[in-house]
C-alpha cells in the first residue's frame, strides 16, 4: 500500500493548510481532493465557531452530516439558548431530533418532535409542508419505539394530503410513501409494503435520479424487501447498483457505502443453502472482511456496526469449518439452516433500527 502512504505524507488540513506534524488529520465527510483532510481540533473550533447555522453538525461543502456527540452537544445548547432568548425553536427542534434519531437515541427525540408539531400547526396550519414533515418525523420516531399503530396513522395521515396538495412525484411525499412501506414491512405486511416502496423508487428514479440520496435509501429498502421474500437475484441486482454508485460518489469506507457492503456480503452468505452454489460463499467473504475492515478503521473496534461485521464473519467462518468437519449432507443442511434463521433475524432487525425517516 505504498501509494496510500505516500497520499497521506501530502495530506494537509482544509483549514490551516498544516500537516500530520501539527496533529492528527481526520476525514469527517465525503469531500474529496485537497478538502478531504482536517485536524480534528481546527474543525472543532470551525464548528463551535462557525457563522453557519449548520457548521454544527454537517460539512458545509458536501453537506454530509458528522453524526458525533458534538453535533448533538452544539444543538443542545442552541435549542437552550433560543428557549432562553424567546426565539423561534421551530428548526432547531427539528436538526435536533433528526440527529438524535439517526444517532440512536430516538426516546430523547420524541418530544422534541411533538412540541416541534404543535408548533408548526399553531404557526402553519395543519396542511403546510413543514406541519406534514414534522408529521412524518414524528412517525419516524414513534415506529423506531415499536408503537407501529400511531406511526401509521401519522404516516397515513401526512400521506392523504401530501398527494392532494404536493402530487404522487413530489420528493416530500414520495419520502412518506417509502416510510409508509417500511413500516409495513416492519407490521409483517410485506405486499403493501413492496407496493409503496415500488412506487417510491419508481418516483425517486424519475424525479431526482438514479443517483441521489434518497433514491439510494429507496434502493436499499427494496431491495431488503425482496431478500426478506427470497428474491436474492433482484435483490442482489439493486444492492450492486447501489454499490456501485456509492463507491463512486462517497467512497468505499463512507458508512453507508460499508452498509451496502455488509447488507450484500451478508444477503451471499444467506443465499448459500443447499442447492445454490459454492460460489456465493465466496463472494460473501470478500466483502463481509471489506466491511470489517473499513469499519475497524473508520469507527473503531467497539463500534455496533464493527462488532455486527465481526458476527457476519465469524458466521461464514463457522460454517466453512463445520462443513469440512461435517461431511454428513443433513448436518451440513442443518447447520445452514440454523445459520440462515440467524441471520434472517439479525438483518431485519438490524435494517428497522438503522432505518430514520
Ligand atoms: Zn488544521
Ligand atoms: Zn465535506
């Protein structure tokens, strides 16, 4: 790995210009070239400092959000000081419980988000678009707490006007129709699921591309449907589409790029049941260790996504081992069986708990 060496000698911060000698360089987010270094302590003072509203929490070049305990720090004490000062908390409220939702901590966002609610309907109305978005965050919320029935109504309810008053393509209710499909498919209900999230990467496609943000989600949604329904070839299709664009857009160790990794390398794994063929085993394995490794190295060994990696592989390897030692076909099958329950169980629940908006 000579040329990544010699790429890191050059490195140099985004905002001092200063070198490796001045303090460690970090990567926070997807911007490339001569913007991708930055020591860790000039971008914090940036972020504290910084005349942007969204300095805090997310790149002001490529817009990635930093998703770290500073962000949500730095948003805590904005949401206290408006609060304080009797200011609009309207937009705070919602990067807040955004972020603590996409972080992990969905209990803390949810009054946030209902007291977000009351007052986009007092100030708005109940049908303006930042009233249906708080709505369908708020749904976001509710599904991740497992109250399913209330996040559906919030969700239906958005829905119903959103296609009355934004039409069936429009970005914003196309998001309420892919996170309407996931809560269906978390409900059991998988063909009213595949139905909306059809029709939400149909409309994403068109809308925006196949290369954007939310149609990327969209894909990855899909295409977890169709794994949960035993379609691995269009399943696996989608994900290697996704990939793809990934890895040229964000790079192979962003997060999500990882996730992609992870979701196919662990879709190969599953595939391998008696019957299919040797080769997907194979194919798995590059890309559970790709995903290892990047995640060791970007988030550090302790990290849930890392230790998740660390499962997936220790599966394969597991099962690489009891089928030399198992010659026995109905072991083998046993084992497989056994193995794929697992990760079944694992994949959703992993997928639900990633899954925000
Ligand atoms: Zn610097
Ligand atoms: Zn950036």
């Amino acid at each position: 790995m000579a040329s990544h060496e010699d790429d890191e000698e050059q490195d140099r911060c985004r905002i001092c210009f200063g070198g490796h000698d001045d303090g460690p360089l970090v990567r926070p987010c997807t911007c490339r070239g001569s913007a991708k270094c930055v020591h860790s302590a000039c971008l914090e003072k940036w972020r504290r400092t910084g005349p942007r509203e969204d300095a805090a929490y997310r790149c002001g070049e490529c817009k990635d959000d930093f998703q770290d305990p500073l962000s949500l720090e730095l948003l805590r004490e904005r949401l206290q000081a408006e609060r304080m000062n009797g200011q609009a908390t309207i937009t705070t409220l919602g990067t807040l419980a955004s972020e603590l939702q996409t972080q992990g901590h969905g209990d803390e966002a949810e009054p946030l988000l209902r007291e977000q609610l009351e007052k986009t309907r007092e100030t708005f109305g109940i049908r303006h678009p930042s009233t249906l978005l708080t709505m369908t965050n708020l749904g976001g919320a509710l599904r991740q707490k497992g109250d399913l029935v209330a996040a559906e109504s919030l969700y239906r309810e958005a829905l119903e006007v959103q296609r009355e008053t934004l039409g069936n393509r429009d970005p914003h209710t196309l998001l309420v129709i892919k996170s309407l499909g996931v809560l269906l498919l978390a409900k059991g209900d998988r063909a009213g699921a595949e139905q909306l999230l059809r029709e939400a990467l149909e409309g994403f496609r068109e809308t925006l591309g196949n290369r954007h943000r939310d149609t990327l989600n969209s894909i990855d949604s899909l295409a977890c449907l169709l794994e949960l329904k035993g379609d691995f070839a269009a399943a696996g299709s989608l994900y290697r589409e996704a990939l793809h664009v990934q890895r040229d857009t964000l790079g192979s160790r962003h997060r999500l790029t990882l996730a992609t990794i992870s979701r196919l390398g662990v879709m190969l794994l599953d595939r391998y049941t008696p019957g299919c063929q040797d080769g997907d085993l194979a194919a798995a394995e590059p890309l559970l260790r790709e995903a290892l490794k990047g995640r060791r190295e970007t988030l550090g060994n302790q990290h849930p996504d890392t230790l998740a990696s660390i499962e997936f592989l220790a599966m394969l390897l597991q099962d690489q081992k009891r089928r030399e030692e198992l010659p026995a076909r109905e072991q083998r099958i046993a084992a497989r069986e056994q193995m794929k329950d697992d990760i079944a169980a694992h994949r959703l629940a992993a997928f639900l708990a990633e899954f925000v908006l």
